[in-house]
C-alpha cells in the first residue's frame, strides 16, 4: 500500500468515527427539554405580585392502600438468645 492509500484511509474512518459519535449524542439528547434563560434586568414597577401557602399540593390523589395475603404455618416463630445469661 502507498502512503496516501493508508492516510485516506485514516482518515475515512476517522471521519465515519466522528459521524457515528454525533450521530449518538443526537439520539441521546432527542427527548430532553431544553431551558432557556434570560438576563435578569432592573424595573421601576412591580407588575405582579404571587403569593402562596407554602403547601404543595399534587394534581392528582392516588389511594393506594396495602393488600397482603399470607397463610399461616404451623412453624413457630425463631427466637434469638443473644446477650442472654445461661
């Protein structure tokens, strides 16, 4: 193989490697919100005023209650004789 023969290769799959990596980035960041931000500046008025209870309260309730069923054996309970004196 020639010098160049092996430099264009090189450089291919650099070039395929860098495709394959923005490619996944892309992929990684398809679903995520992006925020956006603002300069803070100085107003004469207060146009708003928000006030709130402080409580925190969801949108939506649940009950969500505990269900257990278990069946009782005739083995007795283990119990432990640690620390005891004999």
């Amino acid at each position: 193989m020639k010098m160049w023969q092996k430099v264009a290769i090189g450089a291919a799959v650099v070039v395929v490697g860098a495709g394959i990596v923005l490619y996944s980035v892309n992929q990684a960041n398809k679903g995520v919100t992006t925020v956006q931000t603002a300069k803070v500046g100085k107003q004469d008025t207060l146009v708003s005023l928000v006030t709130a209870s402080g409580e925190i309260k969801p949108t939506t309730y649940t009950k969500r209650a505990t269900v257990c069923s278990f069946r009782k054996t005739s083995r007795p309970t283990p119990t432990f004789r640690r620390n005891r004196l004999p």
